[in-house]
C-alpha cells in the first residue's frame, strides 16, 4: 500500500479497500462505463435436456433480468430501453457494455452468435460485450471467434461456476463439474479474452469454512472478474421445494453474518482480481421468506467497505500466492 497526498492507495491504484469492477472500466476509459443487459432468447443446455432437465435448482431467470430485457424486442432495441433506463439513473454513464445475460449465451450456432453480437456493437456508445454462460457451453471455434474480436473491443464471457465443490454442483443440478469450470477458464484466458466467474455461497450441503476456503481455489484461478453472491430462495424454483421439506439442510446467511464472512473472505482473495458484486438482490415478489429485508445491495457494499476501513484490513491482505 502508498499513501499519496495522505490518502493510502492499494495495490489497484485507488483508495478502495477492494479492486472495484467501476474502477477498474474507469482505469481502462476514463470514465464510467454502463452494463446494458440484454435477454437475446437463448436456451440452457441444462433444461432442454443436452445436459440436463429443470436447470440448476436456484434458478428462475426473470428475477434477475431487468424489465426493459424482453427477448421479444431486438437486441438493438433492448440496447436503447437499457440506455435510457440508466441514464434516468445514472447521468454520467457514455460508454455501455452490452450483456448478454439471461440464460446461456454462447447456445447458439456461431453464425447466431455473431448476427446478434456484431448488432450489439453497431450500437452507437456500444464499446464491449460481456457474455454470461456456462462453462460446458463454449467450444474453440467460438472462442476463436471472441479472440478476434477483442482487437476490436472488450471482450469478456462470464462464467456460472456458482461453487468449487463437485458434490455442491451435482446437488445443485449444475450439469458440469469444476474441472469443467477450470478447463473453460484456462482456454478463454490462454486467448487474451477476458474472463469472469460467478459464485454463490450458501449453497446447501457445504459448512461455512467450506465456503471460506474457497477463496484459495478462486484466488488460484485464471479469472479478471468476479461476482458473488448469498443463496436467496427464488420462488417457483426446484430450490424453493427442496427448502420446504428440509429447511434444516440450509444455513442462510443473515446479512450481519454474510457481512463478517464475506470481510474474511476478501483479506484472503487475491487482489489481482476484480471484485463486481458482493451481494445479489432478486426482487422481493420473488422471495421465500424475507430475504435481508430493507437491507439493499449498495447498503450492504458500504458497510463491508466501513468494516474493511474499521479492521484496517482490505483485499488480498491475508492472501498468500501458492503458485
Ligand atoms: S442458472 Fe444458467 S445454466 Fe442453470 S438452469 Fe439457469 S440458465 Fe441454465
């Protein structure tokens, strides 16, 4: 850590006690840069039975895909409903990634794939794509392809991991195993395209110092960004039943727990990684139970942040490079 003008900057160039996904898009275009997501109509492989029925147990896409996301409307279309969505929120934003984010988004032909990215980037202010899918549903040509277009722009595919546990993803119904997850990050990255990865903790069947470990695996793996978040029961999910008749198979956390857990976690990440999400947060209509309340994503963020500042502590203190 420096101090510059009696302000500590971390090993990320900032004074944030964690490498921010917003600092990090401010470091790459000098100013802040808008997720634009967008529902194209893919499938899952794991529900319509390439690899598996019923998807992951967790799982009901329409509590996380934004209104103006209908797969009914064009790509260029939902580009601008999500443009004018934002900037009624944020002022600021010129730039925007286009994310490709509901379901599996590399399930398609690669002739599919190009018509609907290229779309996305003929969108003016449109500066990168980020594709979110499973790690069993990439092959070379696609990535070949994905190669190509990183010297044109930003490139990123974002993989569900969800858990570094094989008997976690059989549990879950994930369809894949983490050696998969590690293969698929492995090629991407050898590639120059930019990897991210998702995780949920609280996913049932694993203690907490399970969950905790984890972070020597992630820290561990060839990934540039990272979202996590705490199990949330959705309804109308295989997940919701399986919660019914066995609550006492699930320790969720409370936020106050999630906030002491989640600081551990960070002072052993590597801190080469860049951190988007702390916290997930579906739409109470869709909840089992009460979910953390009143208590929102960007509350939560500042309090992890004002207890990193309290400990003294930030990302990656405790991390120790294994390699
Ligand atoms: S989480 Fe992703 S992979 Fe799993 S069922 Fe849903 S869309 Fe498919």
């Amino acid at each position: 850590m420096k101090v510059k003008n009696n302000i500590e900057i971390f090993p990320w160039g900032h004074e944030r006690r964690f490498n921010a996904y917003s600092n990090y898009f401010r470091n790459i275009y000098g100013a802040r840069v808008q997720k634009v997501s967008i529902d194209a109509g893919f499938g899952c492989p794991n529900r319509d039975g390439l690899k598996g029925f019923g998807g992951c147990t967790y799982c009901n896409n329409d509590a996380f895909n934004p209104s103006y996301c209908q797969p009914s409307r064009s790509v260029s279309e939902q580009i601008g409903e999500g443009i004018k969505f934002h900037k009624w929120r944020y002022d600021e934003a010129v730039s925007y990634l286009a994310y490709f984010q509901a379901y599996s988004n590399t399930y398609a032909p690669l002739e599919t794939l190009k018509k609907l990215y290229e779309e996305a980037l003929r969108y003016r202010g449109v500066v990168g794509l980020i594709i979110g899918t499973r790690p069993d549903c990439i092959d070379d040509e696609k990535l070949e392809y994905l190669k190509e277009l990183t010297s044109r722009c930003y490139v990123a595919v974002e993989y569900g991991i969800e858990s570094c546990y094989d008997k976690t993803l059989v549990r879950i119904n994930r369809g894949h195993s983490f050696e998969d997850a590690v293969s698929a990050l492995e090629k991407t990255e050898a590639l120059g395209i930019t990897t991210g990865a998702h995780f949920i903790f609280g996913l049932p069947g694993e203690t907490r110092e399970e969950m905790l470990n984890q972070v020597d695996i992630i820290s561990g793996l060839p990934i540039r960004t990272v979202k996590f978040h705490q199990l949330q029961i959705i309804k109308g999910t295989g997940m919701e039943i399986e919660f019914k008749n066995n609550p006492g198979d699930f320790e969720l956390f409370t936020w106050e727990e999630y906030l002491d857990f989640f600081v551990s976690f960070l002072e052993r990440l590597n801190p080469a990684i860049v951190v988007e999400r702390f916290t997930g947060e579906a739409p109470p209509r869709f909840l089992t139970g009460e979910g953390w309340g009143k208590k929102r994503t960007d509350q939560i963020v500042n309090l992890i942040e004002k207890r990193l500042e309290e400990l003294n502590t930030w990302q990656g203190k405790l991390y120790e490079d294994k390699k």
